[in-house]
C-alpha cells in the first residue's frame, strides 16, 4: 500500500513540472499577441462624385414697375436678346396725364419764384435809401421768395419723377440671354402691387453658365478656389468636362451641413441649358493632420468609434473621428502621437489594459 502511494506522488510530480514548462501555459500568462502597425502621417486622396446642377450665370424675372396696359412685345420664348434691347412697352394714359400736370405745376411754381425774387430784388435795392422800406417788409419779401423757390425745387423733382416713371413703359433687356418666360401679351393689364402675379418677362444668360454643387462639410475644407474638378451631365452620356472652382461661398449649410461651390461653364455652341443635372467628380485630398491606418484597425461601436494603440505595455482605446479612405486604409483624426502603434486587427473583444506582448 504505501509503495502505491509512493508511485502516485511520483507522477503528480511529473506532471506538475510538465504544466509548468508548457509555452502555451506562458503565453496565456504573458498575454495575447496582437499585430502592431505604425500610423501613416498625411490625408489619403479620395475621389467622389457628388450630384451638381447648371444655373444661369446670370438671370432676372421682369415684372411691371408702374400699372398699365401691354402695348408690344416684341419678344417671345427662346429668343436671344442683346443688352438694351427692347422687349415691351406699356401704356399708362393716367400717367401721361401726371407727367403733364406735374410739368405744369412746376412751370407755375418757377413764374411765382420768379415775380417774388424780382420783388425782393426790387425792395432790397430801395432799402439802400434811409426810411423808403421798413426792414419788416424786407424781411417778408426775403422769405416768401425763398419759400417760392423751395415749392418749385419741389415741383421739379415730382415732374422728374413722373418722368422716370414713364421710363418704366419700356422694357429692355438688363443684359445678353435668352428669353425662358413669357405670360403677357398686347392687352393684358398688369399691375404693380400684385404679388402672385407671374413675370411678365424670364431672361437668362445661357452663354455663361453656374455648375453649382453643395460639398459636404468634412469635404468642404480640402476645397480651394481654382482647384480642378471633371463633370458629367445626365443629358449627354458620356460627355466630360473639365472646370475650376471659381467662388466658394464661406459658409456652412446649417440644415443640410454642406458647403456650396460653383464652377463657371461656358456654353458658347450652345449645347447645355440651365437646370440640367451634372455629377461632378474631384479628389478629396484628405486632411494634412490626420493619420492614415488600416480599416481593419477601427472599431465601431453603438457608443463611441476607436483604434487601440499602445501606452506604456498596455492597449489603450482612442477615440477618433474617419475621413476619407481607399481600399485598405482610412484617415483617423485623434488623440494620436508620430511614434504611437495601433492594433491591426482590432475587435471589440479586446479590453483596455491588456498587457502587451
């Protein structure tokens, strides 16, 4: 009995010493063993296409200034116009009536001026004689001249305006374009002071065109004025263009977080039309401060999105903000540091402090 007792303290011993030296044993003392990559300084250039949209460079709906009734027009939709030219006229007979009367007070206010500065003149000269005329009388004949030439200051510029006025029967056009809109013809009365009424008159200039396209906030910042942009237009497949950001407007979207950009395009044969739908294509050239890693190194939570770097032998989580990314990697925006190391193939099965192998 005691020679088996013996024997069996003998193997518990073996196999103690067995466990002990077993590298698997180690390595799940010492930690698992992770795949380390160094970060990548610099953005990473990314293309996209974003849906953009031709506008007239220029464009103006006519409404009627004054109330009255169409007498020409002397253009019609799709007409192209020089700046200048004329496109209608009204007629407003009342308004005739007005310029005359307001010519005619003004004739009579500058009569009055003059017969009561001929009077003052008069009286000023006999006052040069002691006790001829009393100073009052003076004084009188002064400020009622100087009233007359006030009231026919006043009437001169009622007769100017009623006159400018009458400018505004005649249309011409603001600028070079062509004519989008009509909804008036010879007869039609038109009004002033309506304020769901149509235009009379749409002109845009075609020749000049906006490419006008609202860049995503984190996009927006890789974005400069002459920067070089490719588009395409839905309405011709296969058609490519080239253009240069010509304004940025400096100023973000609040509803929809976005930045608006235009292009200037020049349509001198004519083949595009404002309105028409274009994807505009460029390279984001990424973020100078941010830090390139692979994909598979951030992991995504419902709470928060991180890399594991390590921090004095432990895995550490870092909070950080992607940007653009191509086929393997992606920019990351953090607490990161040149010289710091992140898990390749991170997961959210690793905790923070783990030891470091």
């Amino acid at each position: 009995m005691r020679y088996l007792v013996t024997i069996g303290l003998f193997l518990f011993l073996i196999s103690s010493c067995r466990n002990h030296n077993d590298p698997e044993t180690k390595a799940s003392v010492s930690g698992p063993k992770f795949q380390w990559v160094p970060l990548q300084k610099g953005g990473i250039i990314q293309q996209f296409k974003l849906p953009a949209q031709l506008a007239a460079y220029e464009e103006v709906r006519i409404f009627p200034k004054v109330n009255g009734y169409v007498k020409l027009v002397s253009v019609d939709i799709g007409s192209h116009v020089q700046k200048g030219q004329l496109l209608m006229t009204l007629e407003a007979p009342e308004l005739q009536q007005a310029v005359v009367q307001a010519k005619e007070r003004y004739a009579r206010s500058r009569s009055d001026y003059a017969i009561d500065h001929a009077n003052y003149e008069r009286l000023k000269e006999a006052s040069l004689t002691p006790g001829a005329i009393s100073p009052q009388d003076l004084a009188t004949a002064k400020s009622k001249a100087e009233a007359d030439s006030a009231l026919s200051n006043a009437e001169k510029a009622n007769w100017e305006m009623q006159q400018t006025m009458m400018d505004y029967l005649v249309v011409t056009a603001p600028f070079n374009g062509v004519i989008t809109q009509r909804n008036v013809h010879p007869g039609a009365l038109v009004s002033a002071e309506s304020r769901d009424a149509l235009p009379m008159l749409e002109l845009k200039e075609v020749d000049h065109l906006r490419l006008q396209v609202d860049i995503p906030e984190k996009m927006a910042a890789g974005l400069k004025e002459n920067d070089s942009v490719q588009f395409s237009l839905a309405a011709y497949l296969g058609m490519e263009r080239k253009g240069k950001i010509a304004r940025v407007s400096m100023n973000i979207s609040q509803q929809y977080r976005s930045e608006r950009v235009e292009l200037d395009v020049y349509n001198r044969d004519g083949t595009l039309s404002p309105g028409m739908y274009a994807d505009l294509l460029f390279d984001s050239k990424g973020l100078s401060n941010s830090f390139s890693v692979p994909k598979t190194a951030v992991v995504t939570s419902t709470e928060r999105k991180y890399v594991l770097v390590e921090r004095q032998g432990k895995t550490q989580k870092v909070d950080v903000i992607t940007g653009n990314e191509n086929k393997d990697h992606i920019e990351v925006i953090g607490d990161l540091h040149p010289d710091d190391q992140v898990i390749a193939n991170a997961n959210d099965e690793i905790k923070e402090g783990e030891t470091v192998k």
